[in-house]
C-alpha cells in the first residue's frame, strides 16, 4: 500500500534499465537511489566529481526503497544496477535473503573508521540522518520542545503526520509512555511492550496523517494539512533553505539513523561500485554531502571536513544531541521488522 | 402382372431412397462447407494467433505462475528433506522425538551452508509469527557449535520444544498448501486439525474485503446517479452540442489517473478549494477533513469512474428512437410510466454494462486510495502491493489476488447469469 509514485517511478526505471542493461559498457555505473532532495545531493557531492575524477559516466535511478525491485531484479537475473541506495533495516532484510552482496571492506576503507552501526556486512553508510518534529510557527503559537510532544493532544490539537511505519513510532510510543531511551529496545521485544506501545498510538490515531514518501511531511506542513509531522531533517532543512518556508525543527527526543548504499547481488560491474564506494567513503568526501543536504558524515574522522556553516544544522551536530536522543536499533529492526509491520498494518487498518 | 408398378408399399421406400440420396448430398455440401470454413478459421485463427501467444505468454502464464504460489510452496519442504522423512510416522501429537530434533539440526546446518536459511526461517514464520528469529538464531548457534552436539544446541533452545512448533513445521512440508489463502480469508488451521478465526488484532483481510466492496458499490451508484442524466442530455440534445459534451467528458478520460488524483488532492485538501468555495458558501463554519478520508477517496474515484458508467449507458440511449416514446405518449402514458415501460427496458443493458464495468474497475483502484484515502480507507489492492514490493512474501499477495478474482469472476459471472453476455452492451 505504500510508495505508489515510487512504483511507477520505478516502472519508468524499469524500462529505463531494460535499455540501459544492453547498453552497458565498461565505464558506466548504474546507481539507484530514492530521489527528491536527498539524490540532488548526492549528485552534486558524490556523482559529478567522481565522474569527473574517474571518468566513469554515472547513470542515475530512481526509486523510494522497497526491496521488491531488487528482489524481482536478482530473481530473474536481469541486474541492471551496480548500487542502491537503502534504509538500515532493509539492509538486514536484503541481506538475509540474499539479494545482497556482502562487501569486502578491504576494498572500501577501515571498517572501524565508521560510526558504530553505520559499517554493515551488507550495506555501507552513507550520512547521518535524524528523524526528527517540524512545525509551522506561523500556524502553531505555541512551540513544541520535544518530539514527544505529537502525543499531546490537548496542547497542540489538530492533525499531525506520522510515517506510515512502525519503526520510530513505536520507539516514539514508549517513550511518550515514559520508557528511557536506554530501555526502549529492552521494552519494545517483549510482547506487553509492543501492546503497550500500540495503546500509546492508539490515543492519537484519529488525529494521525500518514505519509510515506520523504518529500510529503514538508508538503503537509505547506499546505497547513497538519499543525506538526516527523520528518527526516534534510526535507525539512530543504524547504526551509531553498524554498524559504518558515519551517521550526524539534531535535529534542530525535531519532538517529544511517543511511546505506549496497551493491545487489549479479550486479554487473562490481568493481567499478567498490570504486565509488571507497571513494565516497573517503573522510574528506563523506564530509561533502553535508553541503549539499544537512545530513551528517558517517566516518569518525569526517568532523574536521565538514563546512563550518553546515555543521550547526546536522542532526549529529553537539547541539543536537544535548537533549535526549536515540539511536536506532538496526538488529531489533531486522529481527522483529517483519512481524511488527504486519502487526502495525493490521492495526492501522482497523 | 405386368411391368413392375411403384405400389403403394414401395412408395416410402423410394421416398427414403430420394432423401437419402437428398441427405447425401446435403452432408457432403455441408462437409465441404465446414471444410471451407475450416480453412477461414485456421487463417483468421493463424492472424490473431501473435495476439494469443503474445497473451499467453505475457498475461496467462505469468498470472497462473504467479498465483500458484498461493497454493504451492516447496520452500520448507525442499529445506528440510532429512526433518521431512523423520516426520513420515509422526502421529502429529506431542512432541516428535529426538530423531526428527537432530534431522531439524542437519537440515538447518545443510540451509545456512547454502544460503537459504533466511527463506525458510521466513517461510515457518508466514506460519508461526517470530519464528524468524528462532530459526536464524538456531542457526547461527549450530554454526559456532565449537564441538558441542546439535540435538543440545536444538534443546537449548526452547522455541523447539514449544507446543506450536512442531504442527506448523509439519504443516509445512507439505508442498500444497492451504495457509495462505486461509489467511486471506482471516482463517487459520487450529491445533485439532479445525478451521478457526485468527485472533482479533491479526484480523484484517475480511474487513478490508468488505470495504473495497463497500467503496466500489458507493462509487458505482455515484457514477450512476450522475452518469444517467448526462447520458440523456447528451443523447437528446443536438449533434454539435452532443459532440461538446462527448469531449467533455473524455477529455478527464483521456488524462493520466495520476494526474487526475494528484489534481484532487490539490481541491480536497484542507486549504484547497472545495474547503475554500464551501466556507465561502457559508455551508460549514468549520474546514472539513476531505483529504485522508473516505469521502475525499469516493469523490475522486467517482470522478475518474464517471466515464465508465456514462459511456455504455450513452451508447444504447442513442440507439432508441424518440418517436417510440411519442407512441407512448400518444397512447396515454405519463411521462413516468413510458420512461419505466418503454425506456429503462432498453437502456437496462447499458446501465448493468457501465455499472459492471466501474464496479470491477473499482476493485482494484491502487493509486487512488493510496494518495487520497487515510489508513483506514486502503483497498484490498494496497495491501497486496504491500505484500509484493514491501514485505516480499509473494505468497500471499497470490493469495489474496486470487480470492479477489474469484470474487470478480462470481459476479461477473452472476450478471451475466441475469442478463445474458450478448445483453452487455460495453460502448
């Protein structure tokens, strides 16, 4: 039921690969990643200058990171890209099911170089993102100070947009509930800690929005649809910057996640992927991202290289992380993912 | 007795002989005309034949491929050949023994040394919700056993020795199976061998059943109620007039159905027009929840339907002469009674065709419902995109593709029961 602009997306995509796949030669590499502000980015940061430095012509894709385009690409073993740009949990996912590669970090850089979670066997970092509470100042008088805040509802009434998933929710949930961010995880494996984290949502469910592509809780905003919605702190940075909304970012209670990029299985020119991999790995280009879309380095020793007008707006920027924060969970995620989104979508549906 | 007279017994006789003669001929010029015929339709059968195999090809097999796997899944029991031979004279009660605990073993060492252990780990927990975890944590425990002996490291675990287990991992080697469609239909095998509900909080499908229906039936009956009047219009109004209106209302037909949706998100929304134009009105003295909502998706689906319904319906209006209903007039009958007598027995057809048509349409809108309607208002197509592109469990997206087109084709088939194939009139 999600990501329907992403289906047809990738449909175009589709065709556009069943051309491309014959095409290819040597120098070209396919990259597929999910669009809208965050891929502008990557462009500019990532693909142009690795073009230019290599001459490695770069195909871009696009889609929102649903593993069935991959899984149908590796099944019938028509592979026509080299990497692909995923979410942590569907690295796990993709990875257990074999329609991943696992990478050689030999070839890519020091592992231990990357923050803690953000090196996985089967998909490496990419940046930092925090999902996070955006608000309309002009609309809501009152300011919210922490993410939590989505469960008041008689302080901030009206409707607020949430992603249509459990993850972050159900954290959000427990939290809200008075669990401490240490315990979340501890909590949220045992049975009574997921009824009692669907109990929380239930208490605002009919003032819930949900969305499911990263550029629509900004259009929410916009179109004064919601009073508040989670979002991932890049969109909201974009429409605050490039299209100067009078958007207000909470960081209280945030969530930090990575982003990752895998190489599918059968893809065709691994080599040149392993190429761009280390490149992007590098610390002084992982840093570059951040210029472009404020989304923080996943290399330790990136810090230093990261423009100094950027650095306050990353979700991993000190003043960011003086409030309470949580990490997220990448092994919960791939153990309990499956049956938690069956159980989050039989809720939502009823 | 002279010469031989034709008597009166002979008579018949000659009569058959005639009509056999008669019958001969007859039968060969038919044979030859079937032969004939024959040859016309193996040469216009050899020109659509591109068509069909293309068909077949793309369309046929793919779809009975796709949906066999609603009923058809080898995965567990191509996985566990050794627990699957162990099982063989498990009565099915208690627990089955040490024998089948070590072959479980094997077979999971044999599946990580393939790299199939996640499927099958997935596959017993499409059976048996957190399954997943056990059998990949089992796994990995008997991969760094470090000498200790599996039957250990299988007890060590208790998920093994759980009630439940053993019934669905036999369940499971069977390669026919019915889970998934029971799923479907919100049904599970108990541990007695019964058929019985799923608890309440896994309860989705039937309802969700239940509502396509629902929005489909509403959508259709709103095409309706707006279709019919403009199909009159436009078939009682001048030629060039006719034509404007025909445009009109293809002119949206003819527009992307993304287009269409993501236009009324922009009217529906809460700042948008129609919220805008009914305070104006002062109708509501609040903005109404149009987007996300089961309304706002009725709207717009009747919008993108309309065509559909009016179409069939126009194309047999046209058909029927205005002088009939001056015969009726001009034999007494009030406006009312000669549209019930003489009209709505012939526009009748039409109006089945295009209600037929957009209720059929309706039940697998996808896009519609996933831009338009809240979490509450998503149709049975939702989730099995869901279950193909998100959670990757093909099985029962099949299944539940399956019972939707067995649901199309009974209706399908019951109008065509009460009104006859050659009476569907569609365009």
């Amino acid at each position: 039921m999600k990501h329907v602009r992403k289906n047809l997306l990738a449909l175009a995509a589709a065709t556009a690969c069943m051309t491309i796949g014959h095409a290819a030669f040597a120098d070209e590499l396919s990259i597929m990643a999910s669009g809208g502000a965050w891929q502008d980015a990557q462009r500019k940061a990532w693909f142009e200058p690795f073009s230019k430095e290599t001459g490695v012509k770069i195909l871009e894709q696009e889609y929102l990171g649903d593993l069935g385009k991959v899984k149908a690409m590796v099944d019938t073993g028509n592979v026509p890209i080299d990497l692909v740009t995923v979410e942590t949990a569907t690295v796990l996912q993709g990875c257990d099911a074999g329609i991943l590669e696992r990478l050689d970090y030999s070839k890519i850089g020091p592992r231990d170089k990357f923050i803690e979670g953000s090196a996985l066997d089967c998909g490496v970092g990419l940046d930092a993102y925090g999902d996070i509470l955006a608000y309309d100042p002009t609309v809501l008088k009152d300011a919210p100070t922490s993410v939590l805040d989505l469960f008041d509802t008689t302080k901030f009434p009206g409707k607020r947009a949430m992603r249509k998933f459990p993850a972050q929710n159900l954290e959000w949930a427990l939290m809200a509930d008075g669990v401490a961010p240490a315990d979340i995880y501890k909590v949220l494996a045992t049975p009574e800690g997921v009824d009692r984290a669907f109990k929380k949502l239930d208490t605002i469910k009919k003032d819930i929005v949900w969305w499911d592509a990263g550029a629509q809780p900004a259009q929410l905003l916009a179109s004064k649809e919601v009073v508040m919605t989670t979002a991932w702190n890049g969109r909201i940075q974009n429409a605050i910057d490039t299209d100067g909304k009078p958007f207000k970012i909470v960081w209280n209670n945030q969530i930090l996640e990575y982003d990752m990029i895998a190489i599918p299985k059968g893809a065709k020119s691994p080599d040149l992927a392993y190429k761009y991999l280390a490149y992007i790995s590098e610390p002084k280009n992982n840093a570059k991202l951040a210029s472009y879309i404020t989304y923080g380095p996943v290399r330790t020793d990136a810090a230093s290289f990261v423009a100094p007008d950027a650095l306050p707006k990353l979700p991993n920027a000190p003043d960011h992380l003086s409030g309470a924060y949580l990490v997220a969970d990448t092994e919960f995620w791939g153990d309990y993912g499956e049956d938690l989104v069956k159980r989050f979508n039989a809720w939502l549906a009823q | 007795m002279s010469a031989l007279q034709p008597s009166d017994l002979d008579r018949p006789a000659l009569a058959r002989g005639r009509s056999a003669a008669a019958d001969t001929d007859l039968k060969s010029v038919s044979a030859a005309l079937r032969r004939a015929e024959f040859g016309d339709r193996l040469r216009s059968l050899a020109l659509a034949a591109p068509l069909l195999v293309l068909l077949a090809l793309s369309f046929g097999i793919p779809i009975v491929l796709l949906l066999s796997r609603a009923v058809y899944d080898p995965t567990i029991a191509e996985a566990l050949p050794k627990t699957t031979a162990a099982l063989a004279d498990w009565n099915g009660q208690g627990q089955p023994g040490d024998a089948a605990l070590a072959a479980l073993a094997a077979d999971l060492s044999d599946n990580q040394a393939k790299g199939t252990a996640y499927e099958l780990a997935k596959s017993i927990n499409a059976r048996l919700p957190g399954a997943r975890s056990q059998v990949l944590k089992t796994v990995r425990k008997l991969e760094n056993a470090g000498g200790q002996p599996p039957l250990d490291i299988m007890k060590s675990v208790p998920f093994w020795t759980a009630p439940g287990t053993w019934p669905a991992i036999a369940s499971g080697t069977h390669r026919l199976t019915s889970f998934y469609l029971l799923s479907a239909l919100d049904l599970r095998w108990n541990a007695d061998g019964g058929i019985e509900r799923v608890p309440p909080e896994q309860a989705i499908f039937l309802q969700v059943f239940m509502r396509t229906f629902f929005v489909a039936a509403a959508v259709t009956l709103a095409t309706l109620l707006l279709g019919f009047p403009l199909a009159y219009l436009i078939s009682s109004v001048p030629k060039g007039l006719a034509a404007i209106l025909i445009v009109a209302v293809l002119l949206p037909f003819w527009t992307s159905i993304l287009v269409r949706t993501a236009a009324w998100t922009v009217l529906l929304q809460k700042f948008g027009l129609v919220n805008d134009l009914l305070l104006w009105l002062g109708v509501g003295s609040d903005r109404l929840d149009l987007m996300y909502s089961r309304m706002g998706l009725i709207i717009a689906m009747t919008h993108i339907q309309l065509p559909f319904t009016l179409l069939p319906i126009y194309s047999v209006m046209r058909t029927i002469q205005p002088s009939q209903m001056k015969a009726a007039y001009s034999l007494g009958a009030r406006p009312f009674t000669a549209f019930r007598r003489v009209y709505l027995p012939q526009v009748f057809p039409g109006v089945m065709a295009g209600c037929l048509l957009t209720f059929i349409l309706c039940l697998g809108y996808y896009i519609t419902p996933a831009l338009i309607g809240g979490a509450s208002d998503q149709l049975i197509s939702n989730f099995i995109a869901n279950y193909v592109n998100v959670e990757l469990n093909w099985e029962m997206a099949a299944a539940l593709s399956f019972i939707l087109l067995v649901f199309t084709l009974a209706l399908f088939g019951i109008f065509a029961r009460i009104l006859g194939f050659d009476r569907l009139k569609l365009v």
